[in-house]
C-alpha cells in the first residue's frame, strides 16, 4: 500500500480546523490495488442478496414486507454501499492521492471513513446484532423475552459492541487524532480485542441457547409440520450466528499488528449480511415455540376425546347386544 508523506499534494487539506483526526487516519483504510476485485465481489453480492429476496418474497409491494425481510434488505445494501466507497478510493495503478488511489485525504476521510464505516457498516453491525437477538427470542423464548433481558442485551450491544469501534471511527475524530500512535494503541485494544472478546461472547450465548432448543425439539416424538419449521427456524438461527462470528474475527485481524489485513473490514460485513440474508424465509410472526405447545395440546385433546368417543361408543353396543 503507498503511503504519501506529509509534504506531498494529496495532504495540502489536513491542517484544517476539527477535521485532523479523520486527514490522519485516511490512509489506514485505504484498499490496496490487488484488493479491488474483492470490493467489485462484495457489490454485486449485496445486489444478489437483494435481488433474491425481491424475488422470494414476489416483488416489492404491498403485503410482501415484513421485518425480517427490511433488516436483511437494509445489511445487503449497506455492503453495496460501503464497498462502493471503498473501490472509489482503493489504490489503483497510477493513482496519485492518498494511498495511492484518486482521493484527497480529506476526501477519503469523508468517504471511506465517514460514510463508508461510520454509517454504511454501523448498519449492517446492527441489523447483524438485531437479528441475533430476535432469532433467539422467537426461537427460545416464545417471543417473550422479559424486559430486563431486552434492557440487558441493548446495553452490552451498545457499550461492548459499539462503543468499543465507533467513536475511533466518527465523533472522537473532532477532537482527538485517531491517526496518533496513541490511539492506534487505544484502537488496538478496543476495536481488535475488547471488541472481538464481547461479539464471539454476544453470539456464543444465543448460540448455545439456540442449539439446545434444536436438540429439545429434535427430542419431541411427533414428526408434524410445525415441528419442521420450528426446526429450521432454529437452524437458520445458529448458522447466522456462526456467520457473525466469523465476521468480527474477519474485522479483528484489520486491526492486530501481527495480522494486519485491511481486507477484514469489508470481509466483517460479507459475513453479517450472508448471515442475515439466511433468515429471510422465516418471518417473526411465525411458528414460535408457543404455538407448536397450543398446537400439540389441541392434537393431544383431540385424539383423547376421539378415544372417549369411541370407548363410549363401544360400550353402548355392547348394553344394545346384550
């Protein structure tokens, strides 16, 4: 990756006022020449993913949404749009701004950092984390998590999952340069490892959770519809979280001296919008554990009345014969 020195051209902006955070920090997260095929993939990708579900849910009108659907839509077009931003300032063959791509540094703060990062992968991050939660709570919990759990689950999210790369990536910008060795030492710290530790702990919880209903209904002795769905749902469930987990370990090495791989970044959000895209067949209102227990009960009534009936019915032609 080319690095340009403070004297050259492409840093003629960076003594701007509020704005040295982001100017320093722009040629960290510069895509290297060879790296361009890669973001072109992530692209066409995202657009896949949203084409498809178009096409599984028959169109865009009324009566085809649903939440599943809008996060999953919303994670595939925030990896189009974050690596679109990524190619438009990626190094290429006779560039000659900031890393060696066509922006300023200034431009590529703004682009990559601002928009790219900051926005763009904050909500593929967050439609990731939403769909962990709500898979879990229709799966496990019948959709009825209690209030101290939601309460519990968006505060570890935001302190632990968020707060721990966000701010070196937006606000504290204004302030404070992110491009300093001391805050890439910080940076270091949170977003590779305190950042990494809490997301692998976030998702092995509903992992474990998620797994051990697949077992308790794969247990239950009836071989139903319901129980088939509620089977997939769980399973759809579990292989998103192995897909998130796989996408911060991506992320982390962007950020560990020793595996310094840039790439990490965008590779975090190819994971969370595939995992997200998993669940778009299994709509929240559906099939939750309650109804299979409402469903099962009614089965069990029934076939206990139908045996009545038929004692019944027994016994009166016997007392007719005699």
């Amino acid at each position: 990756m080319a690095n340009l020195t403070v004297g050259d051209l492409a840093y003629a902006d960076t003594t701007a006022p509020g704005v040295f955070g982001w100017a320093s920090r722009a040629p960290v997260l510069i895509y290297p020449e060879h790296s361009r095929g890669l973001l072109i993939w992530c692209i066409i990708q995202g657009l896949l993913l949203f084409s498809h579900s178009a096409f599984f849910h028959r169109g865009f009108g009324k009566g085809t949404w649903n939440l599943v659907r809008i996060v999953s839509d919303m994670a595939a077009l925030g990896l189009v749009f974050e690596a679109s931003t990524f190619l438009h300032c990626a190094e290429y063959t006779g560039g000659v701004g900031v890393g060696g791509g066509q922006c300023s540094t200034m431009g590529a703060a703004g682009i990559v950092q601002i928009v790219g990062c900051s926005i763009f992968g904050m909500i593929v991050q967050t439609c990731d984390n939403f769909i962990t939660f709500e898979r879990y709570q229709i799966v496990c919990d019948r959709g009825n998590s209690s209030t101290l759990h939601k309460v519990l689950s968006f505060t570890y999210y935001f302190v632990l999952l968020d707060l721990t790369w966000w701010p070196f990536s937006w606000f504290w910008n204004i302030w404070y340069d992110m491009g300093s060795d001391e805050w890439i030492g910080y940076q270091g710290i949170f977003a590779a490892w305190t950042n990494f530790v809490s997301y692998v702990i976030y998702n092995l919880f509903y992992l474990s959770r998620v797994s051990y209903t697949i077992y308790t209904i794969s247990q239950l002795d009836t071989a139903d519809k319901t129980k088939q769905d509620l089977l997939f749902q769980a399973k759809c469930a579990f292989a998103q979280n192995v897909f998130s987990i796989a996408g911060i370990i991506f992320y982390s090495t962007a950020f560990i001296e020793s595996t310094l791989w840039v790439e990490g970044v965008i590779m975090q959000n190819v994971c969370l919008s595939l995992g997200c895209h998993l669940c778009i067949n299994c709509q929240f209102k559906f099939f939750k554990p309650k109804d299979y227990t409402i469903s099962s009960s009614s089965s069990s009534s029934s076939s206990s009345s139908s045996s009545s009936s038929s004692s019944s019915s027994s016994s009166s032609s016997s007392s007719s014969a005699a």
